[in-house]
C-alpha cells in the first residue's frame, strides 16, 4: 500500500511539473492502492493463521493423523504368555470378567519386552522379567487382589492411539526413546482396559484392594509421590489426566530444551497442591525395605504408620533399579517374593508361600551367564566381581 502511494505521488509530482493533467491512469491508482493493500494483508493474515494452526495442532488430541509408529516383529510367544497369565487370574477369582477391568479389586500393569542391546522391541520374554511379572502376579494376588498384564496390543485399542503416539515423535525421549515411549503409552492402556489401579511391576501392595466403592479414590491418585509405582482412579479420571500429560509434556518440549520428559518428569511437573491429581506417599523405598529385613516388632510397627504418624501405613513396597543395586541384591524377583513371604509371617503373623518356579530357572540362567563369565576371566580376578550364586539367603543380605 506504502509502495502504491508512493509511486503515485512521485507520478503526480512529474505530471505538476510538466503543468499537464493526471492521467486516467493515475486518477484510478487512487482506489487501487487501497484495495491492494488490503488484499496484501489478507493474505498475510491467511498464512499467518495457517502457520498458527500449524503450530497449535498438538493440543488437539482428536486430531486425524496418518502415521503409526510401527513394530516391526510383534511377539507371539509373549501375546500368548500374557493370555496364558491373565486366563490363570481369572480362573483364580472365580470367572468373573476382568476384559473391561476397572473394578475395585483389579490392578494392572503394563509391560512390553524390549532389547537390551538395541533397546527395540524385542520377540524374546527373558526369564528375568517372566520371573519378575509372575512375582508381581502372586504378590498382588495373595493380598486378594485380581491381576492383569497389559501391554501395547491393549493400548492400540484406545481411540486415540494413533494421535497421541504421533504427538510422542515430537517429545525428546532420551537415548531408551522406545521405553520412555512406552511409559506414555501405557496411560493409554490402563484407559482402555476401564481405568482403576496401574502398578509399576516391581512393586508389591502391604494392603488388600479396596473393600467398598467409598474407599475408591475419587480423583485420580498417585500413591508415590510423583512417581507412578501405584496410580488409581475411574476412567474418566484417567483420560482427563492422559489429555493434561500430553498437552503439558507438548508445551514443555517446545519451552525447555531438555533431552528427556518423560511421563515420571510431567508428573512432577504438574504435582502442585493436588491440583491436577492426588498425591499420597504411601510407597515404600526399595532402600528403605531393605534395611528392615529382620522384621522386629519395631519395623513391623514402622510399615503400619511410617514412624511419624503422618499417614495411615504404607501402602506399597516399590523394588526399583534405583533402589536395589545389582551388586547387593542381584536378582529383584527372589527379593520380592522373599521379601513379602517374610513380612507376612513375621508382621501378620500369615504364613505364605509364593510359587513363581520361574525365579529358579532365572537364577540357573543368570548362574549360567555368571560361570561363563568367570571362566573367561584369569585366576586372579578381583574378589569384588560377584561369583555364581547357590540360591537367596536373608542371612547374608543381613
């Protein structure tokens, strides 16, 4: 518009000069100018507003979108592994249906085999983690507790898997992507099994489910402190907190460059006086458990109220990587089972007897990869490198 005008008037000042008369021409520029000005900023606004969209499209969690992230070699033998174990707990709570599970009694967990090496998904259930998931499975379920083990197969099944997965293409996920990834994606799949309780699968309860619908929480409720090693809460309140995750962790990767968000980071985040979610610590630490294995009357009376009194008694025992190093205690499924069947005999005084006959076939594996190891080593290795293991004993641990 400044152009037109300007290039007007210079024409008019030659026209003056010349003591002629202003062409037709530049007697319609007059208008002209005007019109092409707004037609300019029309312009500029219909691109600006389609940048803007552009830009804005990732708090639209209904949005359309045409790319899945795919998995290339989906594994079988773990699908069936899963059916198998969530057959057995059905038929241990008398056949009542669990496939739509956001019942009082009913805690999931969510897992999916990945590659230690390439930290892909992987075909292959280790003996390891099938020990650690039938651990998890008798210690929820000796509390009274029914079980189910999720994975990405029940998350797809959320409608809207495809546009939440896209959005986590965007979110820097650190160097295990797919993990974190997954850590996300298991929100889904709580969602879309009916929304009650989730369980981190090296966690294991110190109280039986709820008895009453009152004693359901009302808001959605994380039972670590940010950490999401329990979360319960009806379904509506599992999908309002999925939209406020991806909406925050969205605004977060645009704001703050940072290698890594992940879901444990957003929850943090977001964890301002109960606004967005309900916090209660009520999970006990791996390291923490641990110093208290003999179990005295004074230990046994600390998991009941935390030794301050504060809250109610711990809800949860959390045997995380962090909080139980190798080198101690090298295999966190033995722990588990031990670590309750001990608790239980000594604390409420009932005897329990887990059995998870995968513990022993990871601990010939794990014995295995341990000689293997020792023979390539010469005689005089030193004494800090852990030798082959003859079975768990408190004693030592003690």
């Amino acid at each position: 518009f400044l152009l037109c005008r300007e290039l007007r008037d210079k024409g008019r000042a030659i026209m003056k000069k010349q003591n002629s008369a202003p062409s037709s021409l530049l007697v319609a520029a007059a208008p002209s100018c005007t019109f092409a000005g707004l037609q300019y900023l029309l312009v500029i606004g219909l691109i600006g507003l389609v940048v803007f969209s552009l830009n804005a499209s990732f708090v639209d969690e209904g949005s359309e979108v045409l790319w899945l992230l795919k998995t290339n070699g989906e594994d079988v033998p773990f699908r069936r592994w899963v059916s198998e174990a969530n057959r057995r707990s059905l038929e241990a709570a008398g056949g009542n249906d669990i496939s739509q599970s956001g019942a009082l009694g009913t805690v999931h967990t969510f897992f999916s085999p990945i590659d230690a090496h390439t930290r892909l998904p992987s075909d292959k259930l280790n003996a390891t983690d099938r020990a650690m998931l039938d651990s998890w499975k008798a210690a929820w379920e000796s509390q009274g507790w029914q079980t189910r083990i999720l994975s990405i197969d029940d998350a797809r099944v959320h409608p809207q898997f495809d546009a939440y997965n896209q959005l986590l293409d965007r979110v820097p996920l650190g160097a295990n992507a797919y993990y974190n990834r997954l850590c996300y994606l298991r929100w889904l799949a709580v969602a879309a099994a009916g929304g009650g309780f989730m369980s981190d699968y090296d966690t294991v309860p110190l109280r039986p489910p709820p008895s009453s619908p009152e004693e359901f929480p009302d808001r959605l409720t994380v039972y670590g402190g940010s950490v999401p090693s329990l979360v319960g809460g009806s379904l509506e309140e599992w999908e309002r907190m999925i939209e406020k995750l991806f909406k925050t962790v969205m605004l977060k990767s645009r704001k703050a460059k940072k290698n890594l968000w992940s879901d444990m980071m957003i929850l943090q985040e977001l964890n301002e006086n109960d606004k967005y979610y309900v916090v209660r610590r009520e999970t006990l630490a791996a390291q923490d458990a641990m110093a208290r294995l003999d179990f005295r009357p004074r230990d046994c009376q600390y998991l009941r109220s935390d030794g301050n009194r504060r809250i109610g008694g711990f809800r949860l025992v959390h045997f995380s990587h962090d909080g139980l190093k190798t080198e101690q205690y090298p295999h966190r499924p033995e722990i588990m089972r031990d670590w309750i069947q001990e608790w239980s005999a000594k604390c409420k005084g009932v005897e329990l007897q887990l059995d998870v006959p995968s513990i022993e076939e990871a601990l010939r594996e794990q014995q295995q990869g341990q000689e293997g190891q020792s023979q390539s080593q010469s005689q005089a290795t030193d004494m800090s490198i852990q030798r082959p293991r003859k079975g768990f004993s408190w004693e030592r641990l003690r």
